[in-house]
C-alpha cells in the first residue's frame, strides 16, 4: 500500500475501538494524526499508546458545529493542513421506534448524522487545498434494516447517502470521499449487546465471527491512500460476508 508519509489526519471517536485502531494504522502508516474524542479521560489514556509528535489530541462533541470548526482550525494549525477526514464518533442506542423516545432519535441522529455534516462541511474547505478524502464509518445496519434499533439503522442509512452526494459533488475537485460499512465488531459498543441479538448478526456474516477493530482499520487505511485514488463515492461493506446473500 502507498503509505501516509507527511499526510495529515483527523480521526473522531479516536478514543476507543475502531476510531482508536484508525489511529494507530493511519499513524503506522506515517500520518501526522488529531486523535478526536467526547472523552477526555479515555482520549488522554488513548494519545499515550503513540510516542512521537506526529500525534495530537483534540477533545470534541462533534454535534457541536462552532466547536467542530475550531477542531479543523486547530488541526490546520498544528500540522500545517488537513488530508484525511475519518468521521468516525457514533453511538448506539437499541430499541425499535415503538420502544425508543424522542430523546433518542434527537441523541443518536445529533452524533451520528449532525457530526458527520458538520465535520465534513468544516473541513471540506481544507480537503479541497491539498486534493484530500474523506472515510466514513457507516455500517451494514444502514446498507438494509437491522433488528432492534431503528434509530441506529436510519442514522446510518442518512450517512451512506450523504457519502454518495458527497462523492458526488466534490469528486471534480479531486476530493474522494468513501465509507466502510462493518457489520459486527468486537468493540464497547457492542461488548454489552444482548447474545440474541449478537446470534443474529454472526448467522448472517459468512467468516462466521465478529471483526477486529483493526481489520475495520485496515480497510479505511486503503480508502485513505492513494492506492485507492480512482474510488469515490463508495460505500465498502466491511462485514466478512453479512451482506453478500
Ligand atoms: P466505541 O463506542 O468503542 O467508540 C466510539 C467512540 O466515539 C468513543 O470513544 C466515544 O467516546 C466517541 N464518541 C461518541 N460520541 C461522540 C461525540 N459526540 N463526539 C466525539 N466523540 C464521540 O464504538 P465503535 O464500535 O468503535 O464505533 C465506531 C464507529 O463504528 C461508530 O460510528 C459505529 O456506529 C460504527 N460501527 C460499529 C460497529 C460495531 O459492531 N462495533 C459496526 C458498524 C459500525
């Protein structure tokens, strides 16, 4: 793969899980990396698996839009400029629509589909300078409907969509724009999932198990590089064979 030498990343929900196992591929790859995350504890426990000054930390609500342009002009400040946006940050709440409240679609929908626009919107400006990508974690749950969290699965569908215009809107300006659609990865969030519902999803990935973070990572790496310079608009299932039947 073509490496990420002098290349300069942000990465949300890089605290943990896949964002964390971004992080670290991105930086393996030699990436200058902004680690971005609600969680300042965990975001502070994070920065200290890299040992260099190719890493920085930004602690960010990313459904929070002045906050997030202050994020891009902080990165732009820190390395010079922004290549790779990785939108990544998400939650998960479970239930159906019947089940969940209100309060639930306006949480999940803020992280998951506001944070995506606002990160995309604020960096855009940055990515058309240097030609850049943007790869966003979307998920199998949004490529077709998934059992108990509706919410979840119509957050996002809205992301695979918005990859699509956005791939499409701004691929003239030589700035692709992709995303990975894992299906179940061994993560917190989905540490506390019920065995019924982890059942259903395993019967339906062909590996017959759950990914790594890191296999997650492997893949958004390749989006990011140049070696995948002539795919844009893409949504990669990511999910050891979940959507293939
Ligand atoms: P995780 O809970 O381990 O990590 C998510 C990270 O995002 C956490 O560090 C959290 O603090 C951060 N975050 C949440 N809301 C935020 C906000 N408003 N601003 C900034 N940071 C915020 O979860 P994960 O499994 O690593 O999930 C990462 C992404 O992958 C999510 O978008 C998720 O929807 C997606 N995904 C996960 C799976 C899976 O099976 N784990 C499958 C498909 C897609």
């Amino acid at each position: 793969m073509n490496g990420l030498t002098h290349k300069v990343a942000l990465v949300t929900g890089a605290a943990n899980g896949i964002g964390f196992a971004i992080a670290q591929r991105l930086y393996d790859e030699g990436a200058n990396v902004v680690l971005a995350d609600w969680n300042e504890e965990q975001l502070a426990t994070a920065i200290e698996a890299f040992d260099s000054t190719r890493v920085a930390a930004q602690v960010i609500d990313v459904s929070d839009p002045k906050k997030v342009k202050a994020m891009i002009d902080n990165a732009v400040s820190r390395f010079g400029k922004l290549d790779i946006l990785v939108n990544n940050a998400g939650i998960h709440i479970p239930g159906s629509v019947l089940e969940s409240s209100v309060e639930d679609w306006k949480k999940i929908s803020a992280v998951n589909i506001d944070g995506v626009v606002y990160c995309s919107k604020f960096a855009l400006p940055e990515l058309l300078k240097t030609q850049g990508t943007i790869v966003n974690t979307a998920s199998v749950s949004g490529l077709g409907g998934d059992w108990g969290a509706a919410f979840y699965c119509a957050s996002k569908g809205a992301v695979v969509n918005l990859t699509r215009a956005m791939a499409l809107d701004h691929g003239a300006a030589g700035v692709r724009i992709n995303a990975v659609c894992p299906s179940l990865v061994k993560t917190n969030m989905t540490n506390g999932w019920s065995q019924e519902i982890r059942d259903k999803f395993n019967e339906r990935i062909a590996l017959g198990r759950a990914a790594e973070p890191s296999e997650i990572a492997a893949a958004v790496a390749f989006l990011a590089s140049d070696d995948a310079s002539f795919i844009n608009g893409v949504n990669l299932p990511v999910d050891g064979g979940a959507t293939a039947s």
